[in-house]
C-alpha cells in the first residue's frame, strides 16, 4: 500500500467511525467494496429465490383474501430484490454480472430457501420466523455505513416487519383453529425453527468476516447476539400460539436474564450450503429457467428501445 | 333480465377477474425480468380483489349464505362462466401477454359502461375503481405488444403466432348470449356489437404499431359463459380449491 492509500484509509475509519455515511463516489478501501458487493448482491439473490419457497402456495392460498396477501407478499420480495440490486449496482456491479454469479452458482444466496414449503402453515411460518429473522439481521444494517445499502434497508425493513406480523396472523388462524390446523401449525413450527435458527449464521467463534465488518460499521452485533435476540422475542410468541418449540434444552435462564437453547446442528447446515438441501437443485433451476425462458423478450425489449432510439435520432438530424 | 340474470351477471364479472387473476400470479417468481414479475403481479392483484368485490356483491344478493370464498372455492367448473380466453395455460411471455391485451381492451370497454350505468350502483362502484386499474394493465399489455412486435425477428413470429392461436377465443366476448342480452335490454350491459367496435379498433390500432398482423375471423371457440370450459379450467380450479375442499370445516 502506497502512503496516499494509507492515508486515504486512515480517513476513510475515522469516517465510519464518526458513524458518517459513505456514498457511492467517495474513496472506499478495495475490500470494503468487494465485501459489500458480495453482501449486497447475496441479499438481493435470496429477497428473489425467496419468492419461490412461498410463491409454491400462492395458487394453492386457501381463501381469496390469503391469496390477495400472499401475492403482496412475494411481489415485494421482488421489490427488495430490485432495491437490493440498485444498491450494489451503485458500487460499479451490474445486475447482469451479479444474476450471472448466481445462477452459475458462483454467488451465494440464504439457505433457508432451500427447504420446502410443504404445507400452507409453512406460509405462517416463514413468515413469522424466517421474516422475523430476517429483520433481526436487518435492522442494524439501516445503519450501515454505506448510504445506498442503509437506505434501501430502511424501505426493506418496515415490509419485512409487515410479513412478519401477517405470518404470525396465519399462524394464529391455524394454532386457533381445527385439530388438522393446529397439526398442521406445529408441524410447520418442527421444521422451520432450526433453520431459522441458523439464518444468522455460524457460532461467533466460527465467524470468518464478522471483526472487519464490524469495524466497517455493516456489521453492529454478532451472530450469537442476534440469534439469542430471535430466540428471546420468539418463545414468548410461540408460547402465545400455544405451539411447543421442538427443543428439549429450551428454558429460561433467569441470571443470564436470557433464553437456554440446545445446539444447532452444523453439518446440516454446512451441507445445505455446500448444495446438499432438500431444494437446492429446484430453487436454482427455477431462476435459471426463469431466466433463459425470458432472455427473447429482454433481447426484444433491447432491440425496440434501440429502433426508437435511432428512429429519434434520424429524426433530429433532419429537423436539424 | 330477472333477479336470477342480474345475479349471473355479476358472478360472471367475478368469474372473468378470478380466473385471469389466478393464472396471472403464477408468474410471480418466474418472468423474464424482475420488473415484468411485479407488474404482472400487480395486475392479478388488481384482478383478484375485482373478483372478491363482485363475489360479496353477488353474495349479498343471493338467499344461500355463500361468501366470496364459497364462490370460489366450491363451485365446479361447471359453474364457472368466464370466458375461455382467460383459462387458457400462460405458455411463453407472448402468450400470456396476448392473452392480457385482448381481454383487457374487452374488460376496459366493459368496465367504463359499467361504471356508467344507472341500473345497479354496486356494480358501478365496483367498475369505477376498476376502469383505472384495467387502464393500465391495457397500457402495459400494448406496450409490450408493440415491443414484442416490433423488436427481434424471433420476437415477431412468436408474437405473431401467439395471436393466430389465442384470436379464436375472442369472438366469445361479443357472441351474446340471453343472459347478455337480457343485460344490455334492461341497460345494465353493454351492446356487444357496440363493444365489438370498440375493441377492433383499438387492438387493430396497437397490432398496426407493432407491425403485427390482425387475423382473419374465423371459426370462434365458445362455451365458457354456459360453463362448457376447456380442458384447462378443470385443472385449475382442482388446484386453487384444494385446501378449502380438503378441510371443508377450516376457515383461515
Ligand atoms: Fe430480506
Ligand atoms: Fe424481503
Ligand atoms: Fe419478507
């Protein structure tokens, strides 16, 4: 490293440390970038392979009005997808590059979305414990250091809370309602909570990018703390329910002032990273098909624009 | 047109918006561009609160205690009356958006009489907050016809070729039949040889721009306003009323 980029550096954390805002054409240190580029482009890759697991129940919803929600619901994953996107195209990325990194598998994307929604309750419990997560995850990052990601975030976060709350309202209906219902409920609540669980990622110890991140103000708490956050806010809503969380270990720790909770199992997690979930194979294939079945109408919606282009361009040079 | 008319009438309202919007959604997750899955989400949006509007309406009217849900989750298909244009399988892009243009030039023509009537207030309010949404999703479907149209060869001839198959389930829009005409007498429904007009020049319109060419009227499909469907309707609604046919006791 030159003296000039020591010094630009050296700014460069006084200014995050001020909890100042980095914006698009200020310096930024090459790794701040790429960890960025990669956090948000992963962001954007799950708001959008997201919309699969729980778009399987939209033609299925069991009444127009759980339909009309559902629908909502997804289409503003697409939305996220497309802040997201903007967002990391701003640090010199382009949609298609990041698109391209992910259907080659080259870019990651939240694992959750590799196990199946099987049931319509799985719609409640995404909802309450995969969004819930999801703004754990996410609230800190309204502050982020890097002004685009931190704003997009804010327009993320206040939906997030709104799905949260509307898949706990279908879990309520379920949980209150027929015996078939509430199986149906806790089922759900059987296979989606250690997922959930490790949405916020390894144990602290085994947290490879977590201490440069955090100095960068992208990361504020770690992965422990926000897991024991989830956990805490959650059991008192499962309680509510009256569904039963599937962990023997569970139980109030009054000195921590916290909830005791049994071990995640990683080596299901690392295989469901590593590719081996019960959907990776599906969730990718969907986007890439999705994408090649679409590339004639981008090619068509390129070739029209560049017609009228030229069309008004012609026109201007004969007027003029 | 009796009280029986004026209530098949609506449900038929109901049945058009449902099962468009019901096919519509299926996009959602899967279009061609992120942008295309919000906008054709929207429109089923659009079009599946058209349908709980006129199926409460309908509801209200009738003397069987069915809300919104028990219209569209318990009847047959027998009892579908929607035209066969709109549960026909989304196919590619093209298709779907051919599908979405010729129904939205009929349902914006429809709505803007609906909206205008004298004969039944509900229904006019139900059609005047839906004559701004079918705007648009006319706009967008012709936007993308004119794209499509005129953008690669391939994009052409698969346009193209999309329209030759789907203009045989257009004629049914203005084919009346009595309860249509039963509607249009009493003021409550537009002259379909009026809306027929209207329809043809502003898809002839659109297809000149894009450079595609109108086909020739034939033979016209028909059925789906007497409950005789295509094979595809069946499946649909085999889906879409799985849940609430499963656990017929459950409310959700
Ligand atoms: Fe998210
Ligand atoms: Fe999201
Ligand atoms: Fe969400």
């Amino acid at each position: 490293m030159s003296p000039v980029e020591m010094n630009l550096e050296a700014r460069f954390d006084a200014y995050v440390a001020e909890e100042k805002k980095i914006e698009p054409k200020d310096w930024m240190p090459d790794a701040y970038r790429k960890t960025l580029i990669r956090q948000i482009s992963q962001h954007a890759h799950s708001e959008i392979v997201g919309m699969l697991p729980e778009g399987n129940w939209i033609s299925r919803a069991p009444s127009l009005k759980r339909k009309a929600i559902l629908l909502a619901k997804v289409q503003d994953e697409a939305g996220h997808g497309l802040y997201l996107y903007s967002a990391a195209e701003t640090l010199g990325v382009t949609r298609d590059q990041m698109l391209d990194d992910l259907h080659t598998g080259k870019a990651k994307y939240s694992s959750i979305f590799n196990y199946p929604t099987l049931t319509w309750a799985d719609m409640g419990a995404v909802g309450w414990l995969v969004d819930g997560a999801a703004i754990m995850n996410q609230v800190p990052l309204c502050k982020c250091s890097y002004g685009p990601y931190a704003r997009a975030m804010v327009r993320v976060c206040k939906e997030e809370s709104f799905h949260q709350r509307q898949g706990f309202q279908v879990m309520l209906n379920l949980a209150q309602g027929t015996p078939e219902q509430k199986a149906m409920a806790q089922d759900a609540l059987n296979r989606w909570w250690w997922p959930s669980l490790m949405m916020f990622g390894p144990n602290d110890a085994d947290s490879p990018h977590s201490a440069q991140s955090m100095k960068w103000n992208i990361k504020r708490f770690s992965n422990d703390e926000l897991r024991q956050r989830f956990v805490d806010m959650t059991v008192p809503q499962a309680e509510l329910l009256g569904l039963t969380i599937p962990d023997p270990d569970l139980k109030w720790n009054e000195a921590r002032g916290h909830y005791d909770f049994g071990d995640i199992q990683w080596e299901e997690f690392y295989n469901v990273i590593k590719g081996n979930g019960p959907c990776n194979k599906e969730r990718l294939a969907a986007r890439v098909k999705a994408h090649e079945d679409g590339a004639w109408v981008r090619e068509a919606a390129n070739a029209y624009a560049q017609k009228q282009k030229a069309k008004k361009a012609d026109a201007t040079t004969h007027a003029a | 047109m009796t009280e029986g008319q004026h209530l098949q009438i609506i449900l038929r309202l109901g049945d058009d918006a449902l099962v468009l919007g019901q096919r519509l959604s299926a996009w959602c997750g899967h279009g061609p561009i992120l942008e295309e899955d919000i906008a054709l989400s929207n429109t089923a949006l659009d079009l599946i609160g058209q349908a709980r509007n006129f199926y409460t309406l309908a509801s209200s009217r009738e003397d069987q205690g069915r809300d919104e849900d028990q219209l569209a989750f318990f009847r047959t298909d027998k009892e579908f009356q929607n035209h066969l244009l709109l549960e026909q399988p989304n196919g590619h892009f093209g298709d779907t958006i051919v599908r979405q243009f010729f129904f939205s030039a009929f349902a914006l023509e429809r709505y803007a009489f609906l909206s205008r009537q004298l004969v039944d207030a509900e229904v006019a309010g139900i059609a005047a907050k839906a004559v701004k949404e079918l705007q648009y999703h006319w706009e967008h479907a012709a936007q993308w016809i004119v794209r499509l149209g005129d953008g690669t060869t391939e994009s052409h001839e698969k346009v193209q070729a999309s329209i030759d198959h789907l203009w045989s389930y257009t004629g049914e829009f203005f084919n009346a039949d009595e309860v249509d005409a039963a509607g249009a007498e009493a003021g409550l429904l537009p002259d379909l040889e009026v809306m027929r007009k209207a329809w043809n020049a502003s898809v002839e319109a659109c297809l000149a721009q894009a450079t595609l060419t109108r086909p020739e009227d034939g033979w016209m499909q028909r059925g789906g306003k007497q409950g005789i469907h295509s094979e595809h309707l069946s499946y649909m609604l085999a889906e879409m009323q799985v849940l609430p046919r499963t656990y017929p006791d459950a409310t959700w």
